[in-house]
C-alpha cells in the first residue's frame, strides 16, 4: 500500500475539488515551486503523469472518499 502524508493527502483532495494549484500551495503553506516539486515526487511514487491521473489513482486506492449530496459533490480523505 502507499503511504502519502498528511500534507500529500490535503492537496490531493483540494485537486480532486479543482481547487487552482495556488490555492493548494496556500493551504499548505508553501510557494508555487515548492508545491510542484512536492507533487512531481508524489506522482512518481504514485507512477502517474499529472493531477487527473494522480486524484483517480488516489480514489482507486481508497486514499480519497467522494461523498455525493444532493445536490453537490464533495471529496474528503479516506479514515487516515
């Protein structure tokens, strides 16, 4: 199984909801160049190309829930 951290989990999800790339780098506290090398290393280890790829290898793999509710669709973490 693949372990991703806390921080790795929080922007996958905020990419899952199409939240732009520099809202996930807010939300982590980092600058734009960080979070991209921070994402390239996860797809790596994910052995994906890009962020679709990335949030449905993450789905697949139980790391992210889609809660769906009327009306609206919400992605949340898996029980971590």
């Amino acid at each position: 199984m693949l372990y991703i951290t806390p921080s790795e989990r929080l922007a996958l999800q905020l990419l899952a909801e199409g939240r732009p790339s520099g809202d996930v780098a807010n939300a982590l506290g980092v600058c734009q160049a960080s979070l991209d090398a921070r994402l390239s290393v996860l797809f790596a280890r994910m052995n994906v190309t890009g962020q679709p790829e990335a949030v449905a290898s993450a789905l697949r793999r139980g790391l992210l829930v889609v809660k769906i509710e009327v009306g609206q669709s919400a992605v949340s973490t898996a029980n971590a």
